[in-house]
C-alpha cells in the first residue's frame, strides 16, 4: 500500500468510540442469583438491589449522552411462574422503588408496556402518575412490566389497521406497525445488555431488536458497574466499526 493510500485509509476509519448507540436495551437479570451469592434466603432482596440499582444505570447512561432506553423489568410469563409471596415482593418494588427511582433521575421520562391489568390496582395507579409527572423530559425510558411479546406486536397491529383507510390493506407496513407500538418515539434497539450470564434475548422486545447488537455481562444486574457499561458500548462500538 502506498503511503497516501494509508493516509485515506486511516483518514476514512471511524475513530474508536465514534459509533455510540441512540436506544440502549437493559436485561436486568440475576438479581435473585445475587441475593443466593450474597447469603441471602429472601431473593426479594435482590430484586430490592436491582430495582435501586436502576437509578445509576439510568444516570451513567445520560452521562453518556444515550437518550432512549428500555428495561425488562417484568414479563407476564414470571407472573404465572413466581410464587405469590415474591410477587408481592415484586409489585411493592414496581409500585414504590421504580416510580421513585425514575421521578429522583430529573431527566427521563416514563413509558410502559405490557398489560397493567395483571398488576394490583395502586400498582398501576403510581406506574401511570409517574408516566404523567414525567412527560415533559428529555429522554426515554420504556419500561416492559408484564410484558408479553406476541402481545405487544399484536397490540401494534391491531392499532395500525384500525387507522387505515378503509379496505386499504396495502397501506400498511412495517413502519406503520412500529409506530404503534407502546415506549418512546425511536423504536428501534441498537444494542442489548443482558447481564447474568445468560445468552438470550428472552423475548425482549423482538420486533424492536431486529437489528440490535447482544452484549452478555456475566455480573448480575445489582453488579452491573460503569465500566462494564463502557466495555458494553465499547462492544458495540467494535461492531459496528467492523461493519462500516
């Protein structure tokens, strides 16, 4: 190669950190593992530690300029699997950790999916007074509580055909579809974070994640660090520089 060949080449490369994800995807999980590795025989309490521990992971994002995220909080499959003592756990946290948690951040606001109905009704009530009080800032966060991912996409469609033109069924497409879809206004998932160890998406938002890139953390989620944030988008970083 000649020298100015190299010099183009390296001219036309992305500098690192140059390739910074718009919507980041939290899979917040190994929470209970955490409390068993902690001695702790109420796995509650882990869930208490990753609810709170939500609040720093939502401000290193926004130190971080990231203005979009989505965090499986709670599917609707873990409603029929968890036995009524941690759920009620788990809906105390819901209702009075996650709301305070958001409200305190000054900077996202809230958006829900999944079917609120599952949920006892203060629940849902302090979920929706803080999808109200926060509707005036900046950045976004989507929180999937009793989600269900058929659910949701057949929610979007049903919406979508509903604002068609009537009989113009070639109206509609992809773009229509996830434009009805609950959470905030950009949809699509650029990098997923699933801590625990776990490699798999577990029905996280797939119509949203289509093209996200899947980073795995083997800490559990009340672990989860600042830097392993950084070495998160320092992934997706390498990724996407490789593909450019």
């Amino acid at each position: 190669m000649r020298i100015d060949e190299a010099t183009d080449a390296a001219t036309s490369t992305p500098a690192p950190g140059s390739h910074r994800p718009r919507h980041v995807g939290l899979i917040m999980d190994g929470n209970r593992r955490w409390a068993r590795s902690h001695g702790l025989a109420d796995v509650s309490l882990g869930h208490q530690a990753g609810a709170e521990h939500l609040s720093n992971v939502l401000a290193w994002l926004s130190a971080r300029g990231i203005e979009h995220a989505s965090v499986y909080v709670l599917s609707a499959v873990n409603i029929r699997r968890r036995g009524p003592v941690e759920l009620r756990a788990l809906f105390r946290l819901i209702e009075n950790v996650i709301p305070a948690r958001v409200l305190a951040s000054e900077q996202w606001r809230l958006h829900i999916s999944g079917n609120l109905d599952l949920l006892p009704k203060r629940t849902r009530e302090a979920l929706m007074d803080a999808v109200e009080t926060t509707q005036d800032r900046p950045r976004h966060l989507t929180l999937a509580i009793c989600y269900d991912a058929h659910a949701d996409i057949l929610g979007a469609v049903r919406r979508a055909v509903v604002d068609l033109p009537v009989g113009d069924v070639d109206a509609l497409s992809v773009d229509l579809i996830s434009q009805h879809l609950p959470g905030g206004p950009a949809k699509e998932i650029d990098l997923i974070i699933r801590t625990g160890g776990d490699n798999r998406a577990s029905g996280f938002f797939p119509w949203q994640s289509t093209s996200a890139e899947l980073h795995v953390a083997s800490c559990s989620w009340p672990d989860f660090s600042e830097h392993d944030l950084d070495s998160a988008l320092a992934h997706y970083d390498a990724v996407i520089s490789a593909n450019t």
